[in-house]
C-alpha cells in the first residue's frame, strides 16, 4: 500500500542514519560526554565511515603536495540555519506576553483531535520549546558504484512490483537501477571525535489531558496525566545537545 | 545625496564625425526661451576677447531653460479608442482616457531642494558619419542632449470616469545626458551603423499618498545608464526595433521610505535624528547580449479564435505593447545589498548573482524572453480576451494546453477535472482552473509566455568590513580591509554555488485603480492605489505531462553547488542543484490596497461586507540532480499549498533607527473563499474544495500524500527581516541571507478583523481541519493561542 511505502522510505532514511551504529558506541560517547562534564543526555549518533578505497585495512595519511593545498578552498556548498521558538524568547524562556505559558488556560496550548473521536480534544498545555541547527549542509552524493549485499530492492518498487527510480519502468528494480543513483546529502559538519552541538533543542510540555466538546480546545478543565521535559540538566542552558556525525541520503522515488 | 558609484558597464563612446566631413552643415543656431530679453537691448560691438572665444560650430542646438521658479506643464492626457465602438468583430466601446495632471518642472539640488535658478536642457543635432561601422560613409544624423539636475512633479493620476481619484503624487529628479545616431535615415531598421547612450545619474524618484508630510516611498540613487554601438534602430510595419549585439546595462538604486518625512520630497540619509530609513540597494549590472526590442501600437486584444477558443491576442484594441528578449553575457550581474546607512559610499555587503547559464540552448531561445507586454487604459469588465458579455477574459491555472482562455472553460485541457473530495488527481495539482478577476476601469498592465530560462551560477559577496567605500583588501593607509574575524578571508569573495530562479512561462493580468480605501471607517477614499491581479508562473508548457518536470522550460527555485567535490574547481559532473523543480506559482488579488502608512508600504484587502480576497498557490517538486540538465533528478517530494484569505495585511516596513533591512509584519484570516473563477476549485463545499491546504505526496504514486486541509484562522507575523548578515555582524559565521519572523496564532493575533473598524479583536483559532493521509482523514489539529518564531539563513560551508 502506498501510504506504508512512505513509513518504509522513512524508516530506510532513519535506517541509514542508524544501521552503521556499532553496538558500543553509546557507551564509549557517554564516557566521552562524562569526561567533558556533558551529561551524555543524547547519544551521539556515528554511522561507521568505511574507506572503500582500503577497504578494512589501515590507511596511511599521506602529506599534500604544495599544488593539492593551493586547490583546497573554503567548503563551497550550501548551509542552512535553521531556529524554531514556541511561545518562549531567544534564549528559550517562555514568554511573558504568554502568561509564561503557566497559570489556567493560558495561551500555551495545541489541541488534536482523532478521526471517529469527535469532540474529544488531546491538549497539550503549558507548553514550549526551542530548536537549533546551527549548520545543516546540502550537498550532493550518490549511491556506491558497487551495491552492496544488503540492498533491499523491493523497497524500491511499488506494488505492484514496478520499479520507481528514476523514469520508473514497468519491470522489477535491478542492481543497475540504484547504482550510483543521485541523492541530496544532509550533513552537520564536524568529526567523529569531536562533540558538536550540530541540533541544539529542548521542550516543556507542562500538562497533557483530555477536553471535551467541540471547542473543547477552548477549556481548561481536566486534569493531566502526563508531563514532558525535554532539555539538557547538566547546564544553565536548557538546551539539550545533539551531535551528529555521518550523513542522510536522500532518495526521491 | 549624490552617491558616487562607478558603474560596471562599458560607457558608450559617442560616433565621431568622419574627418572628410568635417564642417558639413556649417549651420550654427541657439535657440533659447524662457531667458528674459530686455526690449531696450541694442547690438554692442565685441571686444577681441569675445571674439578669440568664437569658434566654428557645427549642427543645431536647442537650449531651453525655465524660469527660476519652475514651469508648469499643466497636464497630459492619454486618451485611446477614440470613438471606436468595435474591435474586429467584438462589439465593444473601449474609448477611456487616463490623465497626468499637475505637471512642474524645476531645478533641484542633489537632496531635492528646490532651487531659485533656471532648469536647463540642450539638444543638439550634427550631421556626419559613423566612422566606426559604416564602411560606405553614409551620411547619417545624430542627436545628443542633456538636462540639468531638474524635478518632474506628477501632482495627480486620473481616469477619465473616476476623475476625483489618484494614487499619489510622484516627483523624479534626474540629471543625464544622452546621445542617439544613425545612418541612411533616422529611423532606417537596415543595418547596424546605430548608437545609442542614455546616462541618468542620480536620480530620485518620491511617491506620496497625500499632501506634504504624508509618508514617502524613494528610489533614490538610481544610476541608469544603457548604451550600444552598432546596433539598430529604426520603424518597419512592426513598430519601433531597437537590436545590439552588445547592449551595455546598468541599472541600480537604493530603495528607502520615510515614515514621518522630515520635508517633503527631499532626502536626508545619514542626518541624525532623519527619519529617513535606508531599506535595501538592488540593481542589475552588465552586458547584455543579442539584444532585442520591439516598441508597437496596440492595447488589450479581445474575443477568441481557433478551436479549442483562445484569446485573440491580434485582435487589439489602441494602446501600447512591447518586446524585449535577450541572453546574458558573463559578466552580467544580478545584485542585491544594504544600502549604507552613513549616506555615501557603497554598500556595506552586497550579494552579486552572476555568471549565468540557460537553462534551453535550442536554437532560437533567449535568456529572458518576453514577447507581449501591454500597456492600456481599460474600462470595466474589459479584461484581455473579452468578448462583448461581462464575465469573459481571464486565464488558465494548470492547464496543459492554454495558458490562457476566453471563457469559463480552459478549453482543450487533456487532463482530468478537479478530484473528489479528499482524494489527489493523478497529477497533484495539475488540474486546470479558470480564473478570472473583473477589472474596472484603471490602468492595465498584461504580459503573455514571459520566460526567464536562465540562472546565475555563481555568489560573489562584497563586504566593506572597515566601510571604507570598496571592496579592496589592503588599500587604506591606516588599516587593511582585511578582517581578522574568522573565517572570513577578504571582503570580496565569491562562492561556488549559485541561485535558481527560472520562470516557465509568466503570465498576469494587473489592473491599477486610483483611489484608496479608509479602513478603519469600511469607505473609498480619493488618494490611494487599488489593485486587481491574476499572476501566475507556471513550468508546462503544454508538451509535458505534469508527471516530470520539464527542466529546460520550467521554473526551478533551487540552489546550485558548482563546486560538489569542494576542491575549488568548477569541473564538468560537479554541479548539483536542490530545491523546488517544475515549479508553478499563483498569486491572485481583487481588490487589494496599497496604502503608505507611517509603519511602511501597506498592501491589504479592502474591508467591510464584501472584504477583497486574495488567493496565494504554490506546486513544485522538491528534488534535486545534476547541473546544468538535471538529467538524473532526485524526485523527493511533491507540494501543492494553496492559501486563500478575506483578511490579507502585509507591510514592507523600513528598519529601526542605525538597522539596515528589509522588515516585514502582516495578519492573514485563512478562510475558505467561495468566489467563482477565483477560489481553488471554486463554490465552497462542492467536491474537492479544500480552502487553504498543505499538500506533501509521492512524486510516482500521488495517492500516497500527506494532505493539511481545510485550513481556517488567524496568524500575524510580526518583527520580520530579511537581512543580508555581513561576516562582521557575527563572529565565526560567514555572510548569510537570513529570513526570520514571529508569528501570533489564534486569540494571540489581536488585529482588525475583515470587516473593518478601528477596534482590533482576536483572531480565530488556527485549525487544520483534516489531516488526510492516503485519502483517509487522521483527525484535525487546533492551535488556539501561543507565539511561534521561525528563521532561516542561507550561506557558506564554513
């Protein structure tokens, strides 16, 4: 069906950024957060980075030579920052113009309502947050030359077995079609042994309950049964840290 | 201010007198007025000194000068149609005149002072040769002149029906010179032995809605300067054809806007306490190639032809149509910056858009290409393609085959109608509509198949660090422009990556009216600017599908890394583009205001019980792929948004005292519009009506979509910049584009409703009706208050 072909393009970007993770890593980052006074609230998520071109053997760094230094300029490609507020200043404060988003039905609130649950309001109340991406970088990169033995074909193809890469054609998807196949890259910059705040965010949700009617949304007269902090306790700054080595490829079908 | 900037372009350098004509003519006149002659003055003899001053002059000149007091021109009338009451077989009486009133000429300092002194312009003829390109001597006629730094004051705009009303008045003080020759007759289109040269140097162009102390909109600053050599000028059957392989082109100037002026039309940038606000300095700069300009008779076109019916574009009623189509040369650069607040020298940070490339090198296309534009006094209901019943003339949204139509059909359409309810067609957003705003009788302004296939390939970003005026690195005795702030390595530096902007095939329709509205009371005033407008953009062109994007006819917004590999090369296979692909755009008003208030340039839908509408929709994949032809695309994600409000604010507002931005608030009421031919998918509540929606799908199976529907309520943005961050302003980061905004939602947005009035109330709450996935409905989400803030900036890997 399609709409699980999205969850499963979905699950395979997340897949990407998640798969190559050694099992030790969260420990080892952890005890490297430790060591800095971190905290290690977010694991650092570190996709392995195999040289193709060594293969699982050890490279020797080699020195540049005066005209490969010469070429090497600035990154040219393109960056986004990116900052999203709800209901709080620059520093993450919740507004005073928002009641500080405490108090009875003050104006910090988003309500959901469910298909066939009419007049039946989940509201998120009390809450606000912020997130950072200093640098997000776009580039280009494309599928390996050579696939590997965990393509999964299929994924790429719709129901009714047709691939969808590229034109599309009316036949299975062959190892051909996804060789070297284009794809945007997301990226932070950075290094695998550094920590940087490459996504910087935090979120209070003060109450969680259930309002009835069909301006339900309105009302601030249930209790809550649940509560939601999102942040980094080990500073001052609410911000919990994100680093985020590796790279998402993109692929559009 | 008389800001000295050098223009990039190449100066024309006026034809020389071929040497064996030298002396030709021998006729020496000067005609002067308006110069007081004394009726007791006698002939005196001249002294030798007076006499060792006379030269040998060749041609005729003519000289005028005004009085020092200035001179009224009175007015100017454009009147059309005169007592026609058809246009080929369309019974029609277009006849309607639109008149200039309050005309003044008079001299002005450079801050648009008036001076006690004449205003004086020259014009002189010469006869001789171009020595340059005429291999045959023909003789030919030059005509060159000159004006003095003067101001043309526009007290009123006017049409004939609605004669108590105007947008404003306008003041444009300009000095220049130009010069115009050719050979074998004045106008003769043969050949190429003509040059022209027109150098406008800083001028000012004011507008105000009101008398004296009501806020001024300026361009000031403006350069102006186009000029060729061997090109063409000349009348045939077609009308006026101006052709230069070659066409120098510079045209910059520094937009600014006075809240509160400190006097009327005139300038105080960098005066202490001035309310003069610099906004932003834009320009293009450069040369222009295979150059093309047609100039003919010839207003709105009505009634139909063929089958399937189009509009009959020949079929024109009196008015004015042009042009114009060209390529670009490399040097040819796009730029934009912040205009320097001290009031002299450049820019502090500039951004230069240059090195271009096309987007289609089939034989016979241009860079920019636009073959109808035309301009015409139109009476009510006389939209392009009118056919004599009130209700015809308007144009196609996402049709295949017609870009625009007679009627109420977007005749010849292969794709399907709109879709049932809660589904997708079976290309998103590619089911035509009909659209249709009814003018009334005001100013037309209509182009047809405009097209900008091409892009620039390359950054430059200028930023005077030290603001000594340039953008040198080590020029100052006292300190290097060389900014120590990293990682920023010199004040000019050019970035591998460019920005895509391609227009398809641009489309509108706009209709100015003179006269304002009082919001506040729900009544028409007599000073104000009132617009109407269908403007669209869209990528097919009537070959493709709606499946692929068409890169080479489309309209892409897009980022391009020239440099994928980042090793400072720009090689063959190392391009890559990302960002909207086969884009189409609709920007659609009735009956929206331009109003210049204290707080800034206002546009906003008139109020009251029938409140204006106005209808924003954007389509375009997301996706990327290999540059220049994108022959291998990334096909990410389709979007189709569609936002429609009765409630529209939006103000350009000048920045704060010391600031140099662009700023920006408003307030949108979304609503669920109803209007037919207008709204997307017209009568409300019929099937596939979604209001205002946000719709993400499948690029191969549009089914599969994500789908905010039925989207109502209030969000008002306020604090917003567009600012150009120059690497000083922030440590460690490079210069970027950043757009940021808050924005109120719900009971948070406190504003005046549509009805009018001068008591601000709460908005409603924001509420996506359904959250559709797959053509199954989710549930909703309501956000009833709270504060949002978003931004983003655009920059260097670094």
């Amino acid at each position: 069906m399609a709409p699980n072909r999205l969850i499963v393009k979905v699950f395979f970007v997340l897949q990407a950024l998640l798969a190559p993770l050694p099992q030790d890593s969260f420990a080892a980052l952890d005890a490297t957060a430790a060591a800095r006074g971190q905290g290690g609230v977010f694991p650092k998520l570190r996709p392995e980075v195999v040289d193709h071109a060594c293969g699982d053997h050890s490279c020797d760094m080699v020195e540049l030579e005066d005209g490969v230094l010469q070429g090497i300029a600035g990154q040219e490609g393109i960056s986004l920052d990116i900052e999203v507020r709800l209901n709080t200043d620059a520093v993450g404060v919740p507004l005073a113009s928002l009641s500080s988003c405490t108090g009875n039905n003050n104006p910090c609130k988003l309500a959901l309502t469910f298909n066939n649950r009419p007049d039946k309001w989940l509201m998120l109340k009390d809450y606000y947050g912020t997130l950072n991406i200093p640098k997000l970088y776009l580039n280009k990169t494309n599928a390996p030359a050579t696939v590997s033995a965990y393509k999964d074909l299929p994924r790429f193809q719709d129901s009714a077995g047709n691939c969808l890469l590229g034109a599309g054609k009316a036949s299975a998807c062959a190892d051909a079609d996804i060789q070297n196949h284009p794809a945007l890259k997301l990226s932070s910059p950075g290094f695998t042994g550094t920590f940087e705040n490459d996504i910087l965010a935090n979120l209070f949700v003060g109450r969680v309950a259930i309002e009835t009617g069909a301006t339900g949304y309105n009302n601030d007269t249930n209790g809550t049964f649940l509560g939601l902090q999102l942040r980094d306790t080990s500073t001052s700054a609410p911000q919990a840290r994100v680093d985020v080595d590796g790279h998402v490829a993109l692929f559009g079908f | 201010m008389n800001r000295q900037r050098t223009p990039t372009s190449r100066c024309h350098e006026p034809a020389k007198r071929h040497p064996a004509r030298q002396g030709v003519g021998g006729l020496a006149a000067v005609l002067a007025f308006g110069i007081p002659v004394s009726a007791s003055a006698a002939m005196g003899e001249l002294d030798d000194e007076a006499m060792s001053a006379v030269n040998a002059r060749d041609g005729i000149e003519l000289s005028y000068a005004t009085p020092n007091a200035g001179t009224p021109i009175g007015s100017v009338t454009w009147d059309v149609d005169v007592g026609k009451t058809a246009v080929g077989s369309v019974t029609v009486n277009p006849e309607v005149f639109a008149r200039w009133e309050g005309l003044r000429i008079r001299a002005v300092d450079a801050n648009g002072a008036l001076l006690a002194s004449p205003a004086t312009t020259t014009l002189s003829f010469d006869v001789g040769d171009n020595e340059v390109t005429d291999t045959d001597n023909s003789v030919g006629l030059g005509i060159s002149g000159n004006w003095s730094r003067m101001r043309l004051l526009v007290d009123a705009f006017r049409q004939e029906n609605v004669s108590a009303n105007s947008p404003g008045t306008f003041a444009f003080d300009s000095a220049g010179t130009f010069s115009f020759m050719n050979t074998k007759g004045l106008f003769n289109d043969v050949g190429t032995a003509a040059g022209f040269n027109l150098d406008i140097s800083d001028a000012s162009l004011y507008f105000r809605q009101g008398g004296s102390g009501a806020p001024e909109v300026l361009f000031d600053n403006i350069l102006f300067n186009v000029g060729f050599n061997n090109g063409t000028i000349g009348v045939n059957n077609a009308g006026l054809r101006v052709a230069a392989a070659n066409l120098n082109f510079n045209l910059t100037f520094d937009l600014r806007y006075e809240g509160a002026p400190d006097a009327a039309f005139t300038y105080e940038q960098g005066t202490a306490g001035s309310n003069d606000r610099p906004v932003m300095y834009y320009g293009w700069q450069g040369t222009l190639t295979d150059f093309e300009l047609g100039v003919k008779g010839g207003g709105i076109w009505y009634g139909a032809t063929g089958s399937p019916a189009v509009e009959n574009v020949a079929n024109r009623s009196e008015g004015l149509n042009f042009s114009a189509r060209w390529n670009y040369d490399s040097t040819f650069a796009w730029v934009v910056g912040e205009s320097n607040p001290s009031g002299s020298g450049n820019p502090r940070v500039q951004v230069q858009f240059d090195t271009w490339l096309k987007i289609n090198n089939t034989a016979g296309t241009y860079a920019f290409d636009t073959p109808n534009n035309t301009l015409d006094v139109v009476k009510a209901n006389q939209s392009p393609g009118y056919d004599g019943t009130a209700g015809t003339g308007g144009m196609c949204w996402g049709t295949q085959t017609s870009m625009t139509g007679p009627s109420a059909t977007c005749a010849g359409s292969a794709v399907a109608a709109a879709p049932a309810s809660g589904t997708t067609p079976a290309t998103p957003g590619y089911y035509p509509q009909w659209l249709y705003v009814a003018p009334e009788e005001g100013i037309a302004l209509v182009s047809r198949d405009a097209k900008q296939w091409a892009y620039s390939n390359r950054i430059v970003i200028k930023d005077d660090f030290n603001n000594d005026g340039d953008y040198a690195d080590t020029d100052s005795a006292t300190a290097s422009d060389t900014p120590n702030i990293a990682p920023s390595t010199a004040e000019t530096q050019t970035a591998n990556f460019g920005f895509i902007y391609t227009l398809g095939n641009f489309d509108a329709n706009i209709f100015f009216y003179p006269g304002g509205w009082d919001f506040a009371n729900n009544a028409a005033t007599t000073t104000g600017l009132k617009l109407d407008f269908l403007i669209m953009t869209q990528s097919h062109d009537g070959s493709d599908t709606g499946a692929l994007p068409d890169w080479n006819t489309g309209s892409h917004y897009m980022m391009a890394d020239n440099d994928v590999d980042n090793d400072g090369i720009i090689e063959a296979n190392d391009k890559f583009g990302v960002g909207f692909l086969g884009s189409s755009i609709l920007l659609a008003a009735n009956d929206l205001y331009l109003t210049l208030t204290s707080a800034g340039v206002n546009f906003r839908t008139r109020s009251g019980t029938t409140p204006g509408e106005v209808r924003v929709q954007f389509k375009g994949r997301f996706g990327g792929g290999d540059l220049p032809d994108m022959a291998s695309p990334v096909r990410g994600l389709d979007i189709n948004a569609n936002f429609e409000s009765n409630n529209f604010q939006f103000t350009l507002e000048p920045p704060a005292s010391g600031g140099v931005y662009i700023g920006f608030s408003g307030l949108v009421d979304f609503v669920d519009l109803s209007t037919a031919n207008f709204a997307e998918n017209g009568t409300s509540g019929t099937s596939g009506d979604d209001g205002t929606f946000i719709e993400i799908a499948e690029p191969s199976r549009p089914s599969a979509a994500l789908r905010f529907a039925n989207i109502t309520g209030r969000i008002q943005y306020t604090g917003g910049k567009l600012d150009l961050v120059s690497d000083s302003e922030i440590a460690n980061q490079p210069a970027k584009i950043l757009v940021s905004s808050s924005v109120n939602m719900g009971a948070t947005a406190v504003g005046i409703p549509a009805g009018g009035g001068a008591t601000a109330s709460a908005g409603a709450p924001l509420q996506v009706g359904r959250i559709e996935f797959g053509g199954n409905t989710l549930g909703s989400i309501v956000v009833p208050s709270g504060t949002w803030y978003a931004a983003i900036g655009l920059k260097r890997q670094l």
